[in-house]
C-alpha cells in the first residue's frame, strides 16, 4: 500500500512539474524519493508542528495546515537534491493540489 501510495505520489510532483514553473522534479526517480522524504517527515515533524501551532489552528479554523504542509514540502525540497520548489507560495500550491488529489483518490 504504501508503494502505491508513493509512486502516485511522485507521479503528481512530475505532472506539477509539467505545469508549475515554481517546481523542478529532476526525474521519476527523485520525485519517488521525495514522496518517501515527505511521508517520513509528516510521520515526525508534521504532529510537533501541529500541536505547537493549535492556537493558531483554532483561530483559522484549520486552515493553518495548509501551512504546515507548505513547509513541510518546502523541507522536503531542502533535504532531497533535484526536488526544487521555488519558494513558500509554490509550496503552499503544492499543498493544495496533494489536499484535492488525495481527497479525490482517498489516499
């Protein structure tokens, strides 16, 4: 399950690549370590943020993780080489787009 749950993810970051010009897949390949990069840090980074950041969260009614999950791609293209997201606003389109998509799919 999760193999399919990465490789659909690398699929989206090389078709939001296609589109986006904020976002650089170098191939497949990476965007397939990225998808594993991104799950591992939402697995321990993501609920620390989450719980630090609450009042703010509460305040926005939630829709503060769409910040949190901007940062959290925007870490991944830190740590994973030829994953580049241009910037915070392109991370935050990012996180939209995998939002609808897995609402969508139901990953």
């Amino acid at each position: 399950m999760f193999l399919v749950r990465w490789a659909v993810l690398a699929l989206v970051f090389v078709i939001l690549s296609k589109f986006l010009p904020g976002i650089q897949v170098a191939s497949f390949r990476t965007a397939f370590w990225a998808a594993i990069v991104l799950s591992l840090v939402n697995l321990f980074i993501r609920p620390l943020l989450l719980i630090l950041t609450l009042p703010a969260n509460i305040l926005t009614l939630g829709l503060f993780t769409f910040v949190i999950n901007a940062l959290m791609i925007w870490l991944v293209s830190a740590i994973v080489p030829g994953f580049v997201i241009a910037g915070f606003w392109w991370a935050l389109a990012v996180a939209l787009i995998l939002t609808a998509v897995r609402i969508i799919i139901r990953l």
